[in-house]
C-alpha cells in the first residue's frame, strides 16, 4: 500500500479541495456524530478538526505510510480522541459492531475490493449505527463524462492516482451491501469547474437496518 509519489501529490491537493470547498462537505459529514467512530482511508487527517464533541473517540485507519505519519501529527491537534492505525479497508482491524457510525470521505474509489471494504463497514457497525459518505462517483446520466471514466479508468487515472477509480457505482454498491439510504446529495467539484473524470460527487448518509435511529 506504498504509493509515495501519490501521497506527496495528495497531501498538496487535498488542502486546495479544501479551500475549494471540500471543508465544508467534510463539516456537514461530520455534523451530529456521536460515540465511537471508525474512519476508513483518512488519508492526511483533513477530517479530524469536523468531528464534534459528542464523538467519544475517532479509530483512523489508513495503510499508505506517508500519509498516515501526516494523519498522526493531525491527530494531535484534534478536537476529539483520535488513534491513527495501519489497515486495510477489506480487513478492518476492529470487532463486530464497535462502532455507532463510519465515516469515508474521498476513499471508495481506490479501495481493491469495493464490495469487501463495505462488507467491513457493515460488520463493525452496531445495529442502527450510521455510514457516511463523500465520494466522486460514475456520472449519473450516460454520455460523454461516463465515457471518460471509463477511457480514464482503464489508462492511467489508477496508476498516477493511487488506484482511484471514477467510474464506479458508489451508491449502489452501498444499498446492495444492505445500507437503507438516508440522504444523499449530488453535486460537481469543484463547483466552477473545470469537469474532469472526478467530478460527479456524492455526499451521503446511510443506516445499517436493526437498530434505533442513532
């Protein structure tokens, strides 16, 4: 899961999403969250200043190196208990139903196995907990954007970007692994543009079936 290159770039571009508008997308995924939380893929810890005080404890999970030395130092400043640990999505270092909710921001699409990663999500969440999401996902209409997903996926968008791929169905993906969607909203990034493979994103959130509403 070394991806050097990618990390260096990432860590840059991350902080211009944020400027763009990516912060308050991060703000809105983690307002209301309460209790233990399980972040997937936190890449340089851009998420940890949103969590609010109702979360008891944040468990950070991301495998690439570099990136998770930059999320250590930014647990530190944290608002919220935050412990930083290797793993991989499709092995979630965790027990069953731990957790009151998940959070991916920005990750589903370079995980191998996306059906796995969300077998994971599921298998750590208690009854009822809550999976939240913001990802750059397939173009919602067929045409000429969904058609360069796929010429991107299949060259060298994974390659350059640490597995990413922009084609994929998130939001399907996520009812078939037995989320009930809440909410979801769909929106281009950056706002103005300009459009690229990666624009279509999603901001959601879903429940695991079972439980009371968290």
């Amino acid at each position: 899961m070394r991806h050097p290159i990618f990390a260096r770039v990432y860590e840059k571009l991350s902080v211009q999403m944020d400027r763009a508008g990516a912060a308050e997308h991060r703000h809105i995924l983690a307002a209301g969250l309460h209790g233990r939380v399980i972040e997937i893929g936190v890449g340089n810890g851009l998420m940890f200043a949103h969590y609010p005080a109702t979360v008891t404890e944040v468990l950070a999970i991301e495998p690439e190196p570099r990136l998770r030395a930059t999320a250590l130092a930014a647990a530190r400043s944290a608002p919220v208990r935050v412990r930083v640990v290797d793993g991989l999505a499709d092995a979630l270092p965790a027990g069953d139903g731990e957790f009151d909710a998940a959070v991916t921001a920005l990750v589903l699409c370079t995980v191998p196995d996306q059906r796995a990663a969300l077998a994971e999500i599921r298998r750590v969440l208690r009854p009822g907990g809550q999976f939240r999401f913001l990802k750059h996902v397939r173009a919602e209409q067929p045409g000429a954007l969904r058609r360069a997903q796929q010429i991107a996926d299949a060259t060298l968008w994974p390659l350059l970007l640490g597995g990413c791929r922009t084609s994929r169905d998130t939001v399907a993906a996520i009812t078939a692994a037995g989320f009930a969607l809440d909410h979801l909203d769909r929106f281009p990034f950056p706002p103005n543009g300009p459009t690229s493979p990666a624009s279509p994103h999603v901001r959601g959130t879903a429940t695991l079936p079972g439980g009371g509403t968290p």
